[in-house]
C-alpha cells in the first residue's frame, strides 16, 4: 500500500496539445486508461462545468474504482475572460459565480475545487492592495458557500509570470492561514516551486499543517522522470511533512498522452519507494 494517492489529469473536452493536461477524451475513455495504468483518481480540468452530467461522470468513475480528486478551475480565464481582480465588478461577479458552479458539481463526485490563476497579475500597481482584496474576500466568500457544499477549496502556488503575488509557498501557506477557514487549504505545486522556492524541504515544511493538494511536472511541464527535477526530494520533503493526500500529474501529454501518463506513473512510485528506503535506512 503507498503512501499517496495518484491522479492524472484530465479535459473532456477538445483543449490544445501544449495544454498541461495529460489525457484527453470521454470520461469513459479517461476512465479506461488511467486504471489500466493504475492512477486512483482524476483531476478534471474545465470550463463552463454545467454543460456535463456529473451524476454521470460520478458512475462511471466509480465503476471503475477511481475518484474524482479536484476540478482545475484556470480555464475559466483563458476561455471564458474571468477573473476573481478584475476591475469590472461584474467580471469579478461572474467569476465568483462561476466558481460556486464549480463547487456546487465538485459536490456531487467529492472534489476539491483548485483556485490559481484566476488571481491573474497585479502588474506592480500602486494599488495592489485593492486587488489583493478583491481577490481575499472573493476566497472567503467561495470558502463561506463550499462549506454548506461540504467541498474545500485549495489555493495554488502559481509562477510569477502568470500571476505576481501568491508565488512561493511561505505566501501562500500565510494567505490561508490568515483567512481563519478550515476548508482552504494549500496546494503544492512542482513546476511553479522549482522556480519561485528555493529550499524545497523548508518550503513544504512550513506548509505541512494546511497542505492537502499536490502537482507534479518536470521541467517544461514533462512527466516527472523526463527532466531534471529531483523528485526524490520532493517525495521525501511529502514523507517529512506526513503528508498522505494526493499527487496529480500535470503534464503535457508528450510524446503520446500514454506515455505521459504511464511513464509519469511508474516513476513516481519508484521514487516513493526509493524515498521510503533512504528515509528508513537513516534510522539505523
């Protein structure tokens, strides 16, 4: 029995093949493939959440054994012009709006609801502190409606060139803490760390007691083992923090969806395995 739980991600729709979302096809499709190679669960990447039938989605998923770990909500930004600062309110109100849509299905399959970039940037304004509030009283007022949904919302670390506040893992670890609701947590995220943190064992540390929700990606969002990511630390930082929960691959399906998805699979449980054996061997 491991240590975490394993998803893949996943659009059920038609998205670009540089998109970090690895498979791609009907929830039948996906469903097939991930258990084959052995994920225990999915994380759905998508917009405009009520186009689907999750009670649907929440069978088939079970049927095969496997759960619905999160719904990425970034699309909703690209495809659809949302965003939780923007300076039209009611693009703001939409946006908020569009997330209660997406708790009120993460609901039904027992998904977290991921909130990243949808923040979007700041842009060095003398006024930030506006935006920052936009963006916390939208939080709280999502944390507020997903609890009577009994749902959590995970805030993610995202790259400074997609969003400039909110980058390292102390910030977000602190934003959480402050807004004083138990269900948001922290989301861990590889690709953005390996860029905005630099001691990867301190930075999990901090966030060890809000950390529910990890992603991994090497570099040039490649399936963990494909670039030069020490992902043997990572495991090992998780280990020390006694973190139990989720890692979701986020990766560009290369070279096939497949094989992303498969070779991303057994490399991390070789690297969970090799962790346990290091950590364990220190003991004696």
């Amino acid at each position: 029995m491991g240590i975490f739980q394993y998803g893949v991600t996943c659009s059920l729709n038609e998205v670009s093949e540089a998109a970090a979302i690895t498979l791609r096809g009907s929830i039948e499709q996906v469903c097939d493939d991930a258990k084959k190679i052995g994920y225990d669960g999915l994380e759905i990447q998508l917009a405009n959440p009520l186009q689907y039938d999750w009670e649907h989605i929440k069978k088939v998923t079970e049927d095969h054994g496997l759960k619905v770990a999160a719904f990425a909500t970034g699309r909703e930004m690209g495809e659809n012009g949302l965003c939780l600062i923007s300076d039209d309110a009611a693009v703001r109100r939409a946006t908020i709006d569009r997330i209660k849509e997406h708790i009120d299905c993460a609901s039904i399959v027992g998904a977290k609801v991921i909130v990243g970039s949808l923040r979007a940037k700041l842009l060095g304004r003398p006024d930030s502190a506006k935006y920052e509030k936009y963006h916390r009283d939208a939080i709280l007022e999502l944390a507020d409606y997903a609890k009577t949904k009994n749902t959590e919302i995970v805030v993610e670390n995202i790259l400074s060139y997609i969003s400039d506040y909110l980058n390292t893992m102390a910030q977000v670890t602190d934003f959480v803490t402050g807004l004083e609701r138990d269900n948001v947590k922290v989301h861990l995220d590889t690709y953005s760390m390996m860029m905005e943190d630099n001691d990867i064992f301190g930075s999990v540390e901090y966030c060890a007691k809000e950390l529910d929700y990890v992603h991994f990606a090497d570099t040039a969002r490649y399936y963990p083992g494909g670039g030069n990511v020490d992902f043997k630390s990572f495991m090992k930082a998780l280990m020390k923090a006694e973190y139990h929960g989720w890692i979701v691959i986020e990766c560009v399906p290369l070279p096939t969806a497949w094989d992303c998805a498969k070779n991303s699979y057994e490399y991390m449980k070789a690297m969970e395995t090799a962790a346990r054996i290091e950590l364990a061997s220190k003991r004696f």
